[in-house]
C-alpha cells in the first residue's frame, strides 16, 4: 500500500530545506560572482581574485538570511498551493 501524501517523514523535510536553503545561497553567490566579472573585467582578473571578493562574512550573512526568507515565502506558497 503507497504511503499516504500527508505522512511526511521529518528527516525528508528537514534534508528538502537544506537542499533548497543552499540552492538559494548558491544561486546568490552564482549572481555575486557574474557582478563582479562584470564589474571588473580588466585584464588579469582570475577566478580565485573574484572569489577571493565575494567570499566574506557579510555576503554569508545575507545570503543565509535571504536564503531562509526565500524558504519561508515558498513553503508558504506551496502550503496555500496545496489548499486550493
């Protein structure tokens, strides 16, 4: 007998929200890098200089923070999505 689409296993939410928390996080950091290849694009930037710019604590900070508003907004969604 299929398991019932309202029994959710917690591990299996819990790994989904990492999973969509750091797709978020990646695709800030993808956008990040794009800006500052676009910004800067003199000759001799590298990859590392470039990472080397966007990896800090306060970019960190905003993306993990953007990136749990993002989950929150679509879990949202997806619960009123499910009602209708």
């Amino acid at each position: 007998m299929p398991p019932s689409p309202k029994n959710h296993r917690p591990l299996g939410q819990i790994a989904r929200a990492v999973i969509e928390i750091a797709f978020i996080i990646f695709l800030f950091y993808a956008n990040l890098l794009m800006g500052e290849f676009n910004r800067t694009s003199g000759a001799g930037k590298t990859l590392a200089f470039a990472l080397h710019d966007i990896l800090t604590r306060e970019n960190l900070t905003i993306a993990v923070i953007a990136a749990f508003i993002g989950y929150i907004a679509f879990e949202y969604l997806r619960k009123k999505n499910s009602r209708l």
